[in-house]
C-alpha cells in the first residue's frame, strides 16, 4: 500500500475569458477579415517552422530576429503577437511530446512484465497477470519491439527538442484523406482548414488606449483592426484602421469587461471564424489576481461535500464537520456523447447544479479527487478491455477539475484535491452496506463519495477505529476466573416475570383480569366483585 498524498486547497483560476458573436457584417467586413486572416496565418506558419527548427537552441536573442524579420511584412503589435503564439504552441507540442513519452514507457513496462509471466496465469487487481495463449504472448512480443523503436524514437527526440505540430489540427489534416467517411466535401473540408489556419487574434497592452492597439473595442462595442502593412489599402479609418459595422456586447462578464477597458488595461482579443454555421466570433480575455487560497481547517469548518466523478455522472454526498453523511445523497447526470460543445455544456450544467446545491446547504468546501490517468490508458494494461479503456479515457478529469475551480471561484466555494488512491473499494467496504435501506439504496459511487470526503477532513475511511487494548478487555486480556454464585453484585440471570410474554398480552393479565371493567354493556354494580387480598402478617 503506497503513502497518500494530503490533501490541498487548488488555487483558483488566474485569467477571464468571454466570447460573443459579430453579428451585422457587411461581406466587405468578411472579405477583410479573410485577407488579414490568411496574411497573418501564412507568417504564423513561416515563424513556427523558424522556431521548431531552433529546438532547445532558442533563446531570447533569436526570440528578436524573429520578430524583426516579421515587422516589414505586419507591423510591430502584430509580429509580437505572432512569435508569443507561436512560443506558446512549441511549449504546448512539447508538453504533449512528454506525455508521449511517458504513455510509451508505461506500455513497455506493463508488456514487459506481462511476457516474463506464465502464460495462462491469473493477474491480480493491482497488477495483470500472464496472457492467455501462447499465440497471444507472440503478437505481443513483437507489438513490444514495436513499443521499444517507437520509444527510442521519442526519447531522441525529446533530447534534441523536436515536436511536431500541424497548425490547424492533426485530425483536420487526416480527415482530408477520409472526405467520404466522414460526410465532407473537398470545398467543406478546405473552409474548415483555412478557418484553422488564419491567425487573428492580439494580445492587450496595459496603459494604451481601450486596452488594445492591434484590436481595439470600445466600450459601446465598436470594433476596429490594425492592418497590416501590405492590406493598408484596405483601410476606412485614419492610421490604417478598418472599422467594422456590427457591434458587439458581451453577456457575460459584460461589466467587467466594460469596466477594465474605461480604465485602459490590458484585454486581449481573438477573432474566430466558424465556417460549419458561417459565423464569426470574439473572444476576450484577461488576466486578473489569483484568488488568496484559505487554509484548509477555514474551508472545512461547515463540512464538506465529497464528489465521486464517473463517466455519465457526478455522485455527492454532504458530510459535516465529524465525518459523518448528512442527508441523503445527490446525483448530477451528464451525457458526454456529440460534440465538444455538447459535452462542454453537459459539464458545466451539472456543475452549476453541484454549486448551487453546495450553497443551499452552508457547505464551504468541495472535495474531488486529483485524478490522473496516464497510466490507466493503455492497451497493454488492460488488454482487450476495450470498453473499459474507452470509458476511462472519455471521463473529462482536466476539464471537469478546470470547469470547477473557475465556477467554485465565482461562489466562494473553495475546491479541496485529495488522492485517489483505494477510495472506491473502502467506500464501498465501510460505507456501502451500513448506509443501505429498504428505502435507500446506496451505490458505490455513493459510498466513493463519502470517503473521498473524508479524506479530506483528513479522517481515516473507515466507519469506527478500535479502541485501545487496554479498553477491548480486561488488562490487556480476557477473563479466566468467574465469579462464584454467591459473590455479591454478581452478573445472575434476569429474574423471570410470570404470564405469557407477548406484545399484544402484558405478563400481568392475569391478576388484573378480576379487577377489570368488562366491555360489554350491563349493570356492573350487581356483577362486580371485589376482590381483596389478605393482609400480611408479620411478626
């Protein structure tokens, strides 16, 4: 059994992003937004070739000579743009080629340690055992040969910093050779490619006017770009400005987005075109101050919510300040089928749901599990549990963690990260059949939830510990010499009451059955009779 790590309070989120449409376009507003889209988008592709080609051999001088030979072709705002983007997407591909390269080595280890088993012999739950057939331990014998040149390969590479990036998607490139399959056409296909590929977009400057010089918007929503040097024809405003005609508003975050641009701070913006609804975007964003994280004993002083996450949906259950589950639990459900958008707004809707349910109740403190998966995905792993392995890899652990701490961050709502590791199995051994009714039934998700609240509070998962052994018996031992029968204050039987020991008949019925009034109706002066019982004597 490996060490827990303790659990944390996870700082909140250190920027602000809104998106609204651009309606009321002209198609000469279209049009010049397509040139100085491509234009920009063939020189962010010009720089990134430049800065994957200087690896790890990048540095800030280099950083300069690669702005200055974009100035002529842009101006200054648009080349620093572009070089920080494309510094951003090389530090983006490199994280992803360590992932890479941790995903290969986890496989090479697992198939190593599969092959040198029995073949046939059982695995266990924490590790896989033999395969099954001799045929099988052959495929994968070569498969790890396979795995080792591939891991090779991406140990070099990450030595020499090489990433490779295709600048509007790799799965848009690939989809081009599966048009058909995938309902496309090749005029469809090129839209949606070149949409990718454009680069509009500015990052703010404190101090300049609005807070944007590249691309400005004005408090009343008027928008206007800086073009570039060879599209300055294009221009219908002074100083090479293109002004559109649509106006903008954001509903959400309006105000403080209306407030930071009167006061002149920095707000950068990013222009999207959506080729499949034909319609275009902007997008703010801005940096604001990282939230003060509270200690961890102030956010649990009103208990605690644990929330057990899982593939269709989130299982809470409310705990207070000891340790104990208050109420019944909660389940919020979300469907992660369709597109990226759906499923965006599944999860953010049941979280929305978990947040106002949490501010109902009093509860300060949500704790969820630091999930990590990097390990848990591979097919070598599991072997042909594909099912499994599909829904461990479509759970949404980043983006539920990212969601729920920018959410709990509006409410006051501090988000505490515990490790996983056994929650599931104690919550299901301690807590799943004590908690379970006639009229309750309670899952192990549930159950999960309750230990992953626990956890929190840095309690132990199970329902009682022992006591001392001093205190589980009699001097640290049980008894051997009985008390004899005649020892005062001795442990005897209970004295036997007489009469029949029932719940609809008392053991007395029959010495006062002769004193009782009888039910039915008659004169009970002539039929009573009174019984009295002697006097005792004593001497």
């Amino acid at each position: 059994m490996r060490e827990f790590a303790a659990p944390f309070v996870t700082p909140g989120p250190s920027g602000v992003a809104v998106r609204t449409r651009l309606k009321q376009l002209t198609p000469a507003d279209e049009e010049v937004l397509r040139w100085v889209g491509a234009h920009l988008g063939t020189l962010a592709g010009r720089d990134l070739k430049a800065r994957c080609r200087d690896g790890l051999g990048h540095d800030a001088a280099a950083w300069a000579v690669r702005k200055r030979e974009l100035t002529p072709q842009s101006s200054a705002r648009w080349a620093g743009a572009v070089t920080k983007a494309t510094h951003d997407q090389w530090a983006l591909a490199r994280r992803g080629a360590h992932a890479h390269l941790q995903s290969l080595e986890a496989g090479v280890r697992i198939l190593r340690h599969r092959l040198s088993l029995p073949v046939g012999q059982k695995g266990s739950k924490r590790a896989p055992g033999g395969y099954r057939s001799r045929r099988e331990w052959h495929a994968k014998s070569r498969r790890l040969h396979v795995l080792e040149d591939r891991l090779e390969q991406a140990r070099a590479a990450w030595v020499s910093g090489t990433v490779h990036v295709v600048r509007g998607g790799r799965h848009l490139a690939q989809l081009r050779h599966q048009l058909p399959a995938a309902r496309l056409t090749e005029s469809h296909w090129r839209a949606r490619w070149e949409a990718q590929r454009w680069f509009l977009q500015a990052d703010g400057e404190g101090g300049k006017r609005f807070g944007n010089e590249t691309i400005r918007i004005t408090p009343d929503g008027e928008v206007s770009i800086r073009l570039p040097a060879p599209l300055k024809d294009l221009a219908n405003a002074s100083h090479s400005r293109y002004v559109l005609t649509g106006r903008i508003h954001f509903a959400h975050r309006g105000q403080e987005w209306a407030d930071r641009v009167a006061m002149n701070r920095a707000v950068a913006y990013r222009i999207h075109h959506d080729p499949v609804r034909g319609r275009w975007y902007v997008t703010a964003s801005w940096q604001k101050p990282v939230t003060p994280t509270i200690p961890l004993a102030a956010a649990l002083a009103e208990g605690v919510i644990g929330v057990d996450m899982n593939a269709d949906h989130l299982a809470a259950w409310r705990l207070d300040v000891h340790g104990n589950p208050v109420g019944h639990p909660r389940r919020f459900s979300y469907d992660l089928t369709g597109t990226t958008g759906h499923r965006d707004a599944q999860v953010r809707h049941a979280l929305t749901r978990l947040l106002h349910w949490a501010r109902s109740c009093g509860v300060r403190a949500i704790a969820v599990e630091d999930l990590d998966f990097t390990a848990e995905k591979t097919r070598e792993k599991h072997g042909g549990r594909k099912r499994f392995r599909q829904l461990v890899s479509g759970m949404p652990t980043g983006r539920l963690r990212a969601r729920l701490t920018s959410m709990a961050d509006q409410t006051g709502i501090t988000v505490v990260a515990v490790d996983p590791a056994y929650t599931s199995k104690w919550g299901a051994q301690h807590w799943q059949k004590p908690l379970t009714s006639k009229n309750r039934r309670t899952t192990r998700h549930d159950a999960a939830s309750i230990a992953i609240g626990r956890r929190a509070q840095g309690r132990p998962v199970r329902r009682r510990t022992a006591p001392p052994r001093t205190h589980q018996s009699d001097g640290c031992g049980h008894r051997t010499v009985q008390a004899p029968p005649d020892a005062p204050g001795r442990e005897g039987p209970r004295p036997r009451i007489p009469g029949p020991r029932t719940r609809s008949v008392p053991p007395d019925t029959e010495r006062t059955r002769a004193t009782r009034t009888p039910n039915t109706v008659r004169d009970v002066r002539s039929d009573q009779e009174w019984v009295q019982d002697p006097l005792l004597i004593t001497d």
